[in-house]
C-alpha cells in the first residue's frame, strides 16, 4: 500500500492562518466594542448650560435671564477667598433682592464638579457663603432661586484674580 500523498499534506484547521486571520478581525472587534462601551457608561453626556430653547432640531440661546438681570440693573463683585465668598450686589431696587440667592460654580470640562452653593444675606446687605473646594478655572453663575435672572462671569485662580465682576452675559 503506497501514501496517499493528499492525505499527507492536508493539515488541521488550527495550523491554517487563514482561520487564525479570521478569529482575530472578529476578537478585535469585540475587543474594540467593549472598550467603547466602558468608555461610553464611565463618562456619559454633559448637560448643556445655558440659557438655551428649542428650535426644530438646533438649541438656540435665548439670552432671555441675561435680558432681565439687565433689566433689573444687576451687576455685582465677588470676592473670592479660599474658605468664604461674599458678593457685593448692585442693583436699580436693592430693597427688591431676595435674601437668598444661588451661586453656581461650574467646571470647564467635568459636571460631575459642578457645585451648587446658597449665598444668605448679611446685615450689612452683602451675601456671604462657606466654600470647600474650587475648580482653578471655571464659571461663576449668580441667580434668584427661581433661576429667572442670572449674572455671570469666567475664572481662572492662575491669573491671581482675588475679585471677580459679575454682569449680565451673553454667552
């Protein structure tokens, strides 16, 4: 009985390279998709701030708390030191400000270090707050509660800035 010299040179599957070349596209995709998912639930979308309306499928900023804190001639200075803040606030009627008001500090690139603080009056007519920690550069969002005004301004502690303006801002 002589070779069968097809028999010989047939191998198995798992020696071809054609199957491993295959085997791996496929691995790698599912590789590459689980990486993106991790990535996608670790750091989902950022919420829009702004004073922001629906228009078809766009967002339009509508400027309109910007328009009323100008109306009510708000403008007011923050100072910022590292433990307490206290905003100086002018406005036409002083005796209309509510003795609450909302201070927004948002971070640049991360909302999850976004934080809400509330400013109380004190006897002398400026708002006081205790803060912790502060993003070294971001933007400052003063607001009645209601949220239907607000002045504004940008920060970054590296330029040394001890006060900061804040003013009705169109963004």
């Amino acid at each position: 009985m002589t070779p069968d010299p097809i028999a010989e040179t047939q191998t198995p599957w798992y020696r071809q390279f054609w199957p491993w070349l295959v085997l791996a596209i496929l691995g790698w995709g599912i590789v590459s998709s689980t990486i993106t998912l991790s990535v996608a639930l670790r750091n989902p979308p950022q919420m829009m701030t702004g004073d922001y309306q629906r228009l078809g499928k766009a967002l339009v900023d509508t400027h309109a708390r910007a328009d009323r804190a100008e109306a009510l001639g708000l403008s007011g200075v923050l100072g910022m030191i590292p433990d307490e803040w206290s905003l100086a606030l002018d406005a036409s009627d002083p005796a209309a400000l509510p003795p609450t008001l909302l201070l927004l500090v948002q971070h640049p690139t991360d909302a999850a270090r976004d934080q809400q603080l509330l400013l109380r009056r004190d006897d002398d007519g400026s708002y006081r707050t205790a803060i912790d920690s502060v993003p070294s550069r971001g933007r400052i969002i003063v607001s009645d509660l209601e949220q239907s005004w607000w002045i504004s301004a940008s920060y970054d502690h590296a330029l040394g800035v001890a006060d900061l303006a804040l003013k009705p801002e169109r963004l």
